[in-house]
C-alpha cells in the first residue's frame, strides 16, 4: 500500500478546495496528529494535536472556513454582475 507523507506524517485525510488542500495526518513514530494547508507544494499552517478528534475537528473547520470564503467572494461578485 502506498502512503503520502509530509515531514514524517502519514497523509490520512485530503479535503480539496478551489485553492489549496487542507490535510491531516499522523506521526509515523509517536502517533501524533497533524493538519496543514498545502498549495503549490508549499506547506503552511500547521497544526499539532495529541489526539485524532481534536485534529479532525481542525481539518474540517479549515476546510469549511476555506468554503465559506468562497462563497463569500462569489456573492460580492454577483453582486457587481459579473
């Protein structure tokens, strides 16, 4: 079986959004858990929990704050007519 890794995290969940993708994943040795913002391969905003709940949590928070912008900007434009 094949896994992504970042640093040495095993990518366990990937949520894409128009721009970026909101991951989770967890440590390879002390069964930590971690979420981060990927875009462009580059790696940013991340987050450390001890426990998958908490991270999870994270992730889906990210994930929804990154839609909620979207739709967001989407109604300013429509708003403009464009």
């Amino acid at each position: 079986m094949d896994f992504t890794l970042h640093d040495e995290y095993i990518v366990m969940v990937t949520l894409p959004t128009d721009s970026k993708r909101i991951e989770m994943g967890i440590h390879q040795k002390n069964g930590s858990f971690a979420t981060w913002e990927a875009a462009d391969g580059e790696y940013q905003q991340e987050h450390y929990f001890s426990d998958r709940n908490s991270a999870t949590e994270d992730l889906c928070s990210r994930t929804l704050d990154e839609l909620r912008l979207k739709k967001q900007i989407q109604e300013k434009e429509k708003g403009r007519g464009r």
